[in-house]
C-alpha cells in the first residue's frame, strides 16, 4: 500500500509492505524494495516515491540474517535474548540482508534505519516468547525504514512482546522537520524572474532586430568580390536611394 500527502510545504509518502518470504529470496526481495522506492503515484506521475522531502517504508520487509543455524551468535540469541528490547545487536544485525542491500545499492544506501535494540521479531513459537527454530533462522523481518539524510529524528523504534502471531509487532515513532514556504517572499521572487525574463527576451528581441538589419544592409550595400559590389554597381538604385 502506497500513501502521500502533504503538511504544509512537506511532501511525504508512506509504504506498508510485505515483501516475499524465505531465506533464500534476498534478490526478490531487494528488486521489491527498488520497484517501490521507484514506483510514483498515478496522479503524481513525475515524482518517484524516493524523491519525496520524506518517506517511510515499513511491514513485513522479510530480510533474514545471513547466518547458519550453528552460528555461535544465533545460539546466543536463542538462549538469552529471545525477549530483549534494550539490547544493541550491532554485531549481529550487519548479517541482515538490508544492510548487504545498502553495501550493494546506491538508492538503498539511502534509506536509513534507526537503531535496533530489540530482539529479532521472527519466527516465534505462537503463544509462547521463544524462537522456532524448526525451520527459521530467527531474524529482524519487521523493519521501519527512512529516507537519510532529512530532518528525521526517531524518539522510538522498538517491538511488543505479543504472543498471538509467529511475529512480534514493533512499532516506531519519528519527529520530521516541515517546512512552510513565505508565499509573500515567494511571489516577489516569482515576479523578479519574470521581469527579469521578460527584459532578457526584449533586448534579445532588439538585438535580433539590429542583426537582421544589419544583414539586410550587407545584402543590399556589402562588397561582392565577383561584381564589386550588390548595389553601388546598380547607379539608377543608388541614385534613387539618396534623393
């Protein structure tokens, strides 16, 4: 589901998504992300949902973390840290597919994401607070991302501790910087562009003018090395010329 609007002189644009499931559909998942951040709205064709001043693109993203079962820290993590919601996961977190995407793509390395201090949201056993681990690898497939480098400020980023699915919902909560344009400067700006325009288009005008003059005058009086000259040659014209 896409979604924009406006506040004020802010565009924004929503994304709730969910991208295909499986570990070992990272490509179908990255090509998804790149087809919304380049998708636009039928009404707004000319703007592509990544060049608003600000976007969220958040759901079921799906990423899982590039690690086996074995791996000493996803042992860690199921043993100790199935619950966690104040715990930094740095280490582990850069296995996550979205940060190999951000490495791999330009238009994904502009998304951001803020940091994650709660445990993996996925795959846990319905109605209990530990891990499935029969088939899953546990991993962060719940994600709020951000477009970089705007005045986004997260003050929440965290996961509940429900049991009633296989996820644990997260949630987010941002503070984003909007703009609003002084329409009376603006206008004063608008008008000097056009007077400016407008002088420009005029002395462009008189300068044509003067060059199709001036090329008239070489027509009709310039030399002419094969007859000495268009006009002074023709003495009836140059008579009547100067009556």
């Amino acid at each position: 589901m896409l979604l924009r609007f406006n506040i004020n002189d802010s565009s924004i644009a929503l994304s709730c998504s969910h991208l295909t499931a499986g570990q070992d559909k990272s490509e179908e998942r990255k090509n998804e992300i790149l087809y919304i951040l380049n998708s636009s709205f039928k009404k707004y064709p000319t703007i592509n949902f990544k060049d608003y001043d600000y976007y969220f693109l958040f759901g079921d993203i799906n990423t899982r973390l590039e690690l086996s079962i074995n791996d000493s820290m996803i042992k860690e993590l199921i043993k100790n840290h199935s619950t966690d919601t104040n715990t930094e996961f740095g280490g582990l977190i850069q296995h996550d597919q979205f940060y190999i995407y951000r490495k791999e793509n330009g238009i994904i390395g502009e998304m951001e994401e803020a940091p994650v201090r709660f445990s993996p949201s996925y795959k846990y056993i319905v109605g209990e607070t530990n891990y499935d681990i029969s088939k899953r690898i546990p991993s962060w497939c719940d994600r709020i991302f951000y477009k970089k480098w705007t005045n986004t400020l997260p003050l929440a980023y965290n996961k509940c501790l429900l049991t009633l699915s296989d996820h644990q919902p997260i949630y987010g909560l941002f503070k984003i910087k909007i703009e609003t344009i002084n329409q009376q400067q603006k206008q004063m700006i608008l008008n000097q562009i056009i007077k400016e325009k407008n002088m420009y288009m005029n002395n462009n005008n008189q300068n044509n003018n003067f060059n199709n003059n001036n090329q008239a005058f070489n027509n009709n009086f310039g030399n002419n090395n094969n007859n000495g000259g268009n006009i002074f040659n023709q003495n009836n014209y140059v008579e009547n010329f100067f009556k």
